[in-house]
C-alpha cells in the first residue's frame, strides 16, 4: 500500500495485527527518551521526534540491509557448484511457466516486480483485507499486496502482509492450492 520505504516504514507500528501501536504514542516513547531526542536533533535539526522523521530514520536503515554473494547469486552468475542439485531442481520449477512460474512476480536481482498483486490473502477474513485499495480506491486495486523481494526470505517470517504462514512450505501449498478465491484474484 505504501507509496515509498518512509511510508512503509511506519505502516506497521499502527496496523492493529503488526505492532498495534499508534503513531503519537510511538512518538511519544521515542520523545521521552533522552537518547533518541539528541540522535533526532543531530540529524533532522530538531529535538522534537516526528512519525515523519520516525519513517526517515527507519528507511535509512533499511536501506543499509544489502543482500548478495549468496548461493543463488553465485549460481546465477555461472557456478553451477553453488546450488545443491535439489536446490537447481526447485530454480529450474521456479522458473517454469507451465508449472510453478514464481519468476512471473519474484523476478531480476531483487527477485521482485515491484508490481501488486491480489492472492486472496486477507480476502477470506469476516472483513476482508482491501489492501492497495485503500491507497487508490481503485477496484481492481482490491485485495492487492506488493510483491515482496524473497531475498534472505528464511531470515524474514512470518511470511505474507498479515503473517499468517510461519514455513515457506506453507507458503508454496498456498500457491499450489490457488489462493483464496475472490472477484479481483489476478
């Protein structure tokens, strides 16, 4: 839903199923702690902590995560010892567009199209999940997450926008399963 990693950042203190929190109480934690009043005025030039500059600080961070010379780095750039011959297997089912055609959305050096797409996930709640809906209003917009990169992905569950999946195998029967059926599933 997020329009950049600021946004994104701090989407998650105020979602009710992520950290539950609000921003002004965030906020408020973070002003009454001496510490991140100083580090917030050395950096933003004031000492009062905004969720604005709260999304900055989180963001920066963010982007000094880096992932790379990874098995499947190594492999893709020509070292074919790299990969475990079960582990080529699943590339070469990944890349299959017959059959798995996960690279259709996980695809380039980020694995990711950056693109948003409507699985089904949160369709199946009482209420359902509009996702990027709520940004654009846009119908076809409902029930659509962004695709997210699956770089370091063992490192980073619970998997799925609302964590519903602890195990990637979970993951792969959902897709295997179809998603959850709803009117705007791509």
């Amino acid at each position: 839903r997020a329009k950049d990693l600021e946004e994104q950042a701090v989407g998650p203190i105020a979602n009710p199923i992520e950290m539950g929190n609000t921003h002004r109480a965030a906020v408020a934690t973070l002003n009454g702690i001496r510490g991140y009043r100083e580090q917030f005025e050395a950096i933003f030039g004031s000492p009062d902590i905004t969720i604005d500059n709260v999304g900055k600080a989180l963001a920066a961070f963010e982007r000094t995560i880096i992932s790379g010379n990874s098995a499947w780095d190594r492999f893709t750039a020509g070292d074919q010892s790299a990969l475990s011959e079960s582990a080529q297997r699943g590339w070469t089912l990944f890349q299959d567009r017959e059959k798995a055609n996960c690279i259709a959305c996980h695809a380039g050096f980020n694995l990711t199209d950056n693109g948003y797409h409507n699985l089904g996930i949160g369709m199946d709640e009482e209420v359902p999940d509009a996702g990027r809906y709520i940004v654009t209003q846009a119908e076809e917009d409902r029930g659509r997450f962004k695709t997210p990169t699956l770089r370091d992905i063992l490192y980073t569950r619970p998997y799925m926008h609302d964590g519903r999946f602890w195990t990637l195998e979970e993951v792969v029967d959902f897709y295997n399963d179809g998603g959850f059926r709803n009117p705007t599933l791509d």
